[in-house]
C-alpha cells in the first residue's frame, strides 16, 4: 500500500509539471501572436482560449472566469488597433461582443468542472485510502486470527495428550473386582494424579472410611457437605466460614455416589498450591464420577450374581447354582477322597396349586432349619423337588436329615378340614461313588424323570 500511494503522489507531481510546462507554453504562442495582432482575432480558435483553458483547468473557476476576462478585454482592445472602435462594437455590430462572453463563460464552466472533478477525484481518493486501511486492518486481524488459531492447536493438542492420559489412568480403575478394591485403586490415583497428602473415600450413613491412604480423622470434613449440597466438585475457595466455623479440612471434595443408600463422597487435602486449578477439580470430578460408575456397575453385578445363585422367593440356592456347587464337590472329593450325598424331597401335596405352593414354604423352612450353613439347598421346579446336597455326609446321614425335617413338619401337624394331613414328601437320599461320578446321582433321584437321566 505504501508504494501504490508513492506512485500516486509521483503522478500528481509530474502532471502538475505538464501542466505548468503547456501553461508556459501557451504564454509564448500567445507572444508569438503579439507580433502581428490580426492573428489573435483572426485565427479559429484563437490562441487566446489557451489561457482560458489552462487557467480554469489549472486553477479552478475564479483563476477560469480571471482569465476569460483578461482574453475579453485582449481581443477587445485587439479590435480596437484594428480600427474597430469598442462603442462600434457596442452600437453597430453587438455580435462581434458573443468571443469574448464566450471567453468569460467557458472560463467559467471549465473551472467549475475542473473543481467538480477534483472534488470527485479528492473522494475516490479517500476512499481509496480507506479500503486501503480497511485492508491492512483486515490483513492485521487475519494474522492475529492465525497465531490464534496456531495457539489453539497448540492447546487442543496439549488437552488432548492430558485426555489420554486420564483415560489411561481412569481405566485402570475398571479392573476392580470388587468396591474394597475398587475404593482403594481411587485414593491411590488421586494421590498419584493430584500429588495429594492424603485421600479419604467416605460413607455417610452410617459414617464409615471406606478408604484411605494410611491417613484418618475422626470426623468427616466439612467441606464433604458442601459438597454434598451443591452436588458437584467444590474446592476450599468455595468455603465461605461464618465466624468460628472450622477450616474446610480439605482443598477438593466431589461426591461419587449421591444414592440415598449409599450416599458417598471423597476429598483430598495437602495438594499442593500450584496445583489447584480449574483443571484439577475437572480431573477429580472425573475421577470421582468414574469411580461411583464402577461402584454401581459392581453393586448391580452383585445382585444379579446373587439372582442366579439364590431363589428369592424360597430364600435358597438356584437349581443351577446347587447343580455347579454338587459337580465341584465330586470332582473335589473324587481327587481328594470324601463322601457327599443328596437327598431329594419330592412334593406331592394338593391339588390346588395356591396351597401347594404355601405348603412348599413351609416344607422350605424346615430344611433351611435342619440343614448346616455349608450344605445346599435348591428347589428343581422341573421335577418339583427339593433337592438338599450334604458335603461330607455318608447315605446314613442324609437318612438322619431326612428324618430330622420329617418329625419337624409332624410337629407342626398340618390337616385339611377332613382331619387329613396336607404334607405328603418322597423322599430319595443318594451317595457320591468317585467311580461314576456326579452324572450317577440325578438317576437315582429322579428315576422316572427323562430329564433326571440327563447329565447336568
């Protein structure tokens, strides 16, 4: 831009000499002319329309109308050597009067668009110039726009390091197999992570230290509250003290768990000054929600293994939880030596199936009182039996267990209206024989069962 406004400025300096040098010029012609007067009048167009001419385009439209009246009064006078008196001209040819109005009009005109134009051009040459700096504005901005932009790559490249960085470290949280181990991978990324002194995970109710890093206090940080009743990573610039409140007791507190039941939070205290930045309570909020995922993904994996291993509405094991329990005993006692024996309660009550399924309960309470805490015991609905697995117990003492359960049900001597008794079992008691393995048992269980021939 600089350079297009020089070459300008030289343009306008070398057309200010054209037009001095034609000026000039025109001033001798017109001398030249001087020499014999008739020439000034007599010649078409007269060379004194130069000076009209150059003066109004060189000077405007007072030097344009100066000069038409110095040529007026020239080619008056011019007339008046030539023996043409001026009150002639005025009384008895006014027509020889219209060259030299003439020369004071287009004085006049000439000037008037010479300024015209020069106005005009004055114009287009300021906008010029601010296009010009509107230009270099815009090429400035888009320079700033671009280191901006180099910055900004910059950063997401750096964020984007740090992103795989905490998801390198969140996933190994997931490799937890349980919440004790679960609790104590989180105290020890956070201590890692943060550079923090000391991390405490803690249950509300009832107050409990589910983890910590050697670190404890008796009593739960207040800034553990705070956190709680905002819901969300606050750290000791968020405590506010009324006057005689204790300190927060810790710089970062989140909540992982805001289940009722299970009302957890964590904070971390001794993290040094520099850095306790936005960043920071960024990472521990991930970091905690993480860890209250993973919690609830462990407690939901528990109930659905306690699903498949208990019958809820028995309140014992599931057929096919007691079938993988009596095949790891045999192979257990088949290595090792031992007996086992399973007995099998077959149900043949009522017909009517809402008592029946009563009487079942009832029969359910009495083995779950006779039995131990290590024997089994599921109900196969297939074969509608009660089937009790005895670790340890010969034939003998599965008979022993039979006769248990039968005098508890005599005692509570159940009768329909008729004074007949409701509870009628088959019972069926088997022994473990290492030579044929768990698959001989179901036989002689459920001898007249197609399904009790088939290996489980």
């Amino acid at each position: 831009m600089p350079l297009q406004a020089k070459s300008r400025s030289s343009g306008n300096r070398h057309g200010f000499y054209l037009l001095e040098a034609i000026f000039f010029a025109s001033i001798f012609v017109v001398g030249d002319y001087l020499l014999n007067f008739t020439l000034l009048v007599q010649s078409n167009p007269s060379p004194l329309w130069l000076i009209v001419l150059l003066g109004s385009l060189r000077h405007g439209s007072p030097a344009g109308m100066v000069a038409g009246l110095v040529s007026a009064a020239a080619h008056v006078l011019i007339l008046g050597f030539t023996g043409i008196p001026v009150q002639d001209i005025i009384h008895r040819d006014p027509k020889l009067l219209a060259g030299p109005v003439l020369y004071v009009l287009v004085g006049l005109f000439v000037g008037e668009s010479r300024e015209r134009l020069g106005k005009r051009a004055d114009y287009l040459s300021e906008v010029v110039g601010d296009l010009s700096r509107q230009l270099d504005s815009s090429e400035i901005k888009r320079m700033g726009l671009e280191r901006s932009r180099l910055e900004l790559e910059k950063r997401i490249a750096g964020q984007t390091d740090t992103l795989k960085a905490v998801h390198t470290s969140l996933d190994k949280l997931s490799g937890a197999g349980s919440e004790t181990e679960l609790w104590e991978r989180t105290v020890e990324l956070v201590c890692r992570e943060l550079l923090a002194k000391s991390c405490i995970v803690w249950r509300i109710s009832p107050p409990e230290i589910l983890a910590s890093n050697g670190s404890t206090t008796p009593e739960i940080p207040p800034l553990a509250y705070v956190a709680i009743r905002k819901r969300r990573v606050v750290t000791a610039s968020d405590w506010n003290p009324r006057p005689g409140q204790p300190s927060p007791g810790a710089e970062l507190a989140g909540v992982i768990s805001s289940d009722s039941k299970n009302l957890t939070v964590m904070v971390a205290s001794g993290i040094p000054f520099n850095r306790l930045t936005r960043n920071t309570a960024i990472l521990f909020g991930l970091m905690a929600q993480r860890a209250g995922d993973l919690a609830n993904e462990l407690r939901h994996l528990d109930q659905l293994r306690l699903a498949t291993v208990n019958d809820p509405e028995l309140g014992m094991m599931s057929e096919s939880y007691l079938r993988s329990r009596i095949r790891e005993q045999c192979l257990l006692y088949r290595r090792h030596g031992g007996t086992l024996s399973v007995v099998a309660c077959k149900n043949r009550h009522h017909n009517e199936r809402q008592l029946e399924e009563r009487l079942s309960v009832v029969v359910a309470c009495a083995i779950r009182a006779v039995i131990r805490s290590s024997d089994g015991v599921a109900f196969f609905a297939q074969e509608n039996a009660f089937v009790m697995m005895l670790p340890g117990s010969p034939k003998v003492g599965g008979q022993a267990v039979v006769n248990k359960v039968e005098g508890y049900l005599n005692r509570l001597d159940l009768r329909d209206g008729g004074g007949h008794k409701v509870i009628n079992n088959e019972w069926r008691v088997a022994e473990f024989d290492p030579k044929l393995g768990d698959e001989a048992l179901y036989p002689q269980l459920f001898p007249e069962s197609a399904a009790g021939r088939e290996t489980a």
